[in-house]
C-alpha cells in the first residue's frame, strides 16, 4: 500500500469516526478523506507543495 493509498484510507476512516450522520457527515468523511489523499500523494513524490499553493512559475 502506497503512502497515497494510506493517507486515503486513513483519512477516510478519521472522517467516518467524526461524522455524526447525514448530509454533514458525508461531506466531512468527503473532505478529510480528500485532505489525506492529497498528504498521501505529497509523501509519494507525486504532487509538489508549491502546486497546491500556487507557487509563481520562472519566466
């Protein structure tokens, strides 16, 4: 299991133990599973801090 696979899960499973129930925790179970798989691809090398922020581009 990769550490994108991992952050996913794990992310997924926090979510899931914190929501309450209904719409509210299908979408908080939605977004920490998506803040893991982001965190995943990070510590796989797959996706640059600097991307998800916007960094400038060199000209």
């Amino acid at each position: 299991m990769t550490a994108t696979q991992t952050g996913l899960l794990g992310g997924l499973i926090l979510g899931t133990a914190a929501a309450v129930g209904g719409f509210a925790g299908f979408l908080i179970a939605l977004a920490v599973g998506a803040l893991g798989l982001v965190v995943g691809r990070v510590l796989d090398g797959e996706l640059e801090i600097g991307d998800i922020f916007g960094r400038g581009r060199d000209k």
